[in-house]
C-alpha cells in the first residue's frame, strides 16, 4: 500500500510532495526487507530461536551496557514490544540483565558470549553487503555520503516536529 493512496487526488500530484510520499513508503519498505534479509540470513544458517527484530537489537547495543529506555531514546530499537523482547532475549540467554543498585525499577542489560555471536552474524551480513553495493557499483562513497547525510537532515526535522510542535 502507498502513502499516495490514501491521500485526496489533489494533494497527490506532481512535485515535491509527491515525492516526499515515495521516499516515506521507500524508507517503510527498506526496514520491511532489511529484516526479511536478516531473517533469510538466520534460516540460511541455522539460527532459528530470534528473530529479526531481536537480532537488530542485539547487533545496536553491541558492546554497551542499556536500559530500556536507553534502547529507545538512542535509536536502537523502534517498537511496543521492547519488554518482551528483552525478556525474550533474556530467556534465551542472548543477554544478561541486572537491576540498578541505586533505582531498582530500572533494569540494565548487556549481550552475553551468545549474543554477541548473533551481533558478529549480523556485522559479517552487513559487511558483505557493504563490500557488494560499492564492489557491483551500486551505489559508492559519495552516494551513501549523500544518502545518509539526507536522512540525518530529515530526522532532525522530525525530531525538531516533535520537540516544537506546540
């Protein structure tokens, strides 16, 4: 489904916004198959108790020690079910979590020996990935240069929508 379609024929014609709406249901795709390529990946070799979601958590938190809070004020993680999947993770033995010495309602947690295999799968992917868009000439350092750059300056905006909107 596109963003077009549900806007009134006249706000969707040519130009700018147009556009605006194609690269809103782009981004929205690109996640979609980011997990599905991370999810084909883990069926490819054998990982099947984690899923995408869990598996892109663990690749963002990497080394560092979080709390749930961290994990979506940073960016890591953009969902409801944060609790879940950290207990999920948990339970699993992918991470360790403690409780906070000085406010016991906040739980911190940090990959274990077996998390930290499931983050290393997820760099080698992206790594290859990486290797294979610029080597295929798919897009090259300026082209992601420019690409990311453009997306830091709409997350801003976001950002700033939400932060001054009132």
């Amino acid at each position: 489904m596109s963003f077009q379609s549900n806007m009134p024929s006249q706000m969707t014609g040519d130009g700018f916004f147009t556009n605006y709406l194609d690269a809103l249901a782009l981004v929205e795709r690109l996640h979609r198959l980011l997990l599905d390529v991370i999810k084909d990946e883990f069926e490819r070799v054998g990982i099947l108790d984690i899923n995408a979601v869990q598996a892109l958590l663990l690749f963002n938190i990497s080394d560092n020690e979080v709390t749930a809070g961290e994990l979506k004020s940073r960016g890591y993680y953009q969902g409801s079910n944060v609790s879940y999947n950290l207990k999920k993770l948990v339970d699993t033995g992918y991470m360790h979590h403690q409780r906070c010495e000085i406010d016991r309602r906040s739980v911190r947690v940090r990959l274990t020996e077996k998390g930290r295999g499931i983050r290393d799968v997820v760099a080698a992917l992206f790594e290859r990935h990486a290797e294979g868009l610029e080597s295929k000439g798919v897009i090259g350092h300026d082209g992601i240069d420019t690409i990311t750059s453009s997306l830091r300056r709409v997350e801003r905006y976001w950002a700033d929508q939400i932060r001054y909107i009132y």
